[in-house]
C-alpha cells in the first residue's frame, strides 16, 4: 500500500458550490457520499431538478443490471453530449433502436478481434518511445499530452485503419475544445439553457471542431469505402457489421455517429486513465520497478505478443487501481422511465440518477485503506471477494462500455512497452489540482522526468513519430 497526500486533492464540500461546478465539480459531492449509500439534493438552485446520488453496490446493481429496462440515460448527459456527438449513436440511443446497434457492433469487439490488434498498441507506443529517447536524461514530459497523442495514433490505426496522409495533429486540436466543453454544456443544461447557443469559455472554437471532427470522420468513412478490401482494425470489421437478429446494416451516418463517439470516448478516456497510471507508478516506484520486471519476464527484449499480453497480470491490476482512485468518468447517470422506487427509496420520472464512481471507488465501507495505492487489490482472490459493481471504471448491465476489452488490453500493452524503456518520477514541487470536464483530466500539466533505461536490443523505430 502507498499513500501520498495528493492522492486525496481536495476537501469535499459540506454545500454545494457554484464556483466548483464550472472548476472541479468533485468538490461537490459531500463527505456522506463516501460512506453512505444513496442521498438526494435539490440541486444548487430552487428551479434545479431534484437528483438522487447512489454508492451501494446493491442499488447500483438494480439500477444498471437487474432493472435495466426501467432507467433509460439521463437527461443532462444526454444534451449536453448531443451537440459533440451527432446522430444515434449507441451512446445515445434507446430500446430497439439501441438493441440492434450493440447487437451490429459487439462482434467487431470480441476478444480475438482485439488481440489482432496489439501490434498496433505496440507500434504506437514503440513510436512515443522513440520521441522520448530524444531528449535528455532527467527531462520533463507533459504525460497527459504525450498519452493523449499515442492513444490518438491507436484510434489512427487500430480503429480507423487511417493512411499515412491522415492529419492526427489537426484532428487532435479540433478536440480539445470539444472535450473542454463539457462541463460547460452540462452547466447550460442543468440551467434548462439549449446549450448549442448558451455563450460560454471557448463555444465558438468547441463548435468549430465538432464539426470539423463530424466532417473528417465522414471523409475517413468514405475514403475506406472507396479501397474495399478486408481489414482487421474496428473500422473494417464495423462495415461488414450486421445486427445477426434483422440482418441491418449501418447506414453511413450511423457508422460516422459511432465513430464519432468512439473518438470522444475511447481516446479521451484512455488518454487520461494511461497518464494517471504512470503518474501513480511514478509516485510507487516499488510497484513500477515490479510492473517493469514483469514486462520483462514476459517479453524479454522483444514486443508484446498477441500470445503474451495476457500475461500481463501486475500490469493490468496496476491500470485497475488507477482506474480506482482516478476513474476516466467521475459519474454516470440514469433517469427512470415513470415514477418508481430503487430499493425503498421513491424516484420520480423527472428525477435523474447518478452512480458516484468517484466516491464508489473511495467508499470507507468498501475498500480498505481507500485513498491508498495497491494494485493487488485487483488481484484475483481479492477482486472476487468483492461485490462485482463495487467498482464502475467502464460502466455494468447492458450498457457496459463495448470497448472494455480493447481499453484494457491497449493500456496494458502500452505500460509495459514504455516501461522497459524508461523510468518515470515525479517533479519535485509539483502540486495536483484536478479540473474534471469530459474525463478525469488534472488541472494544467501533469509533469513527469524521465531516465532511459539501458536495453541490449532497442525498440524498433517505427515510421511514424508522435511528438511528446
């Protein structure tokens, strides 16, 4: 178990405040929601509608698994969302519509899918380690920006199967703005304000690059159609997708929607998870040192393997309990299709549902130690004496996220490949704040040092370079 004060970064607020909402809306969540089980507020305001809090693993379960089909997606994500993404995406919709989409999709994410597609992990992260063996020994990295780029390059290859000529760069600073605005569009919607249009930070640029991402999305789309042959990356299993139920196909617009959406969701998302991972491995060098030793043990001087990532084991607990004290998303929520009950208490139609994976993920009733850093939590005799939904990191039920497996295999792949090469470590003075929009994502940088590590054989350099 390592502890460190900044793996508790701030005090949780007795009454909601305006100020956190647009800053750190974490701050909001009182200290109860890390020992009790479900609590309701009326919102900051009066004309805010009443929202229920749950951090039981029991609720959690009715909610998302047992009575699925009773609580459809909240109204607040769900605007503020709609902008960013466009058209039905699986994200967005619902009953038979949402059915046949997952129905279509799952397959392109089966797990033998996904172990085809490590050798793109491994080139993408060879291709951040070449960068980085350019600089300096002892020299700083911003580790967010840098894992944002080599997840993009993932998304490039392993999803979109793009061609060398394809201008990431540009894709990735349309997104910024995008992602940003989040918090935002959330505040226009709690508001009842229609969020396209309410002024805010950064409106005009965010709506420039959803379009531009929704525009290139659909040019990629088209430029794919043109070349015709099978590929194995998730694009080219997507357009021979067909819900095995109705035998439908995806139109190109629902092709582009879910892209578009797996672009907001998948990069962003693993991005941040990658850069709190190393981060915490950099403040626990013991548990680095055994994550490096193990990549080593697996694949000596060569790449990971199809046949080799499983064997991973310390590494994808360490991704896990980072994914603990630092979920991608803070929260998600639900909204009941009538008045109703979740276990004895009373929801009404209009009342949204939010499960508290930040506060889940550091119950006091839940986990021993909660605000510590020990990756053997997850390993397998502890993670199954504990409740399945006492950790949410991809969501449960039904709509548990569809890229789990591909998720968690990247993440793995990537750590242990840039693990052999180098160290990382904590710059001196650093203080973290975190400022949670789209995802989990620190305030500012998130600085790291990095020392190369001798190697007998070194990486392969790729053709492709991210820059850090």
């Amino acid at each position: 178990m390592f502890h460190d004060p900044d793996f508790t970064p701030f005090t949780p607020r007795e009454k909601p405040s305006f100020l956190a909402v647009s800053r750190n809306y974490l701050e909001n969540y009182a200290p109860e929601a890390y020992r009790t089980d479900f609590f309701s507020a009326e919102g900051l305001w009066p004309f805010f509608p009443r929202m229920h809090y749950v951090v039981s693993p029991e609720l959690i379960e009715e909610l998302l698994v047992t009575r699925a089909d009773a609580f459809r997606r909240d109204d607040i994500a769900s605007k503020a969302l709609r902008g960013p993404v466009e058209g039905e995406t699986l994200f967005f919709s619902e009953g038979a519509e949402w059915k046949w989409q997952r129905r279509a999709i799952s397959p392109a994410f089966r797990y033998e899918n996904i172990l085809a597609l490590v050798p793109f992990f491994v080139r993408c992260a060879q291709a951040q380690a070449a960068e980085w063996r350019r600089l300096d020994d002892g020299a700083t990295v911003e580790i967010t920006e840098a894992m944002s780029r080599t997840t993009f390059a993932v998304i490039e290859k392993a999803v979109f199967g793009a061609s060398e000529n394809f201008d990431g760069e540009r894709f990735i600073e349309a997104l910024r703005p995008v992602l940003g605005s989040f918090a935002w569009r959330m505040l226009a919607v709690m508001f009842r304000l229609p969020p396209d249009w309410t002024p805010y930070p950064g409106l005009l640029a965010a709506r420039a690059g959803s379009r531009f991402v929704h525009e290139a999305t659909a040019k990629l789309l088209a430029e794919r159609r043109a070349r015709k042959e099978e590929t194995r990356d998730i694009l080219g299993l997507l357009l021979s997708a067909k819900d095995p139920e109705s035998g439908r196909v995806m139109t190109d617009a629902e092709l582009v929607a879910n892209l578009h959406g797996f672009l907001l969701a998948g990069h962003e998302t693993s991005a941040v998870a990658l850069a709190w991972t190393f981060w915490l491995l950099a403040k626990d060098q013991a548990s680095q040192q055994r994550a490096r030793e193990e990549a080593k043990r697996v694949a000596g001087d060569g790449e990971i393997t199809p046949a080799t990532v499983e064997n991973l084991v310390f590494t994808r607990q360490v991704v896990q309990e980072s994914m603990r004290l630092f979920p991608p998303f803070a929260a998600l929520g639900r909204q009941p299709r009538e008045d109703t009950t979740l276990g004895p208490y009373r929801v009404a139609a209009k009342e949204p549902v939010y499960v508290l994976t930040w506060c889940l993920h550091r119950h006091e009733k839940l986990w021993d130690d909660p605000t510590g850093f020990d990756p053997d939590r997850f390993a397998p005799e502890q993670a199954k004496a504990r409740h399945r939904y006492a950790y949410l990191p991809f969501g449960a039920g039904p709509r548990i996220c569809v890229g789990m497996g591909f998720a968690l295999t990247e993440m793995a792949t990537i750590v242990a490949t840039l693990l052999r090469e180098f160290r990382f470590e904590t710059v001196p003075g650093h203080r973290l704040e975190l400022a949670p929009t789209f995802a989990m994502r620190p305030k500012g940088a998130l600085p790291l040092r990095l020392t190369r590590l001798s190697r007998e054989t070194p990486v392969t350099r790729t053709e492709r370079q991210i820059p850090a």
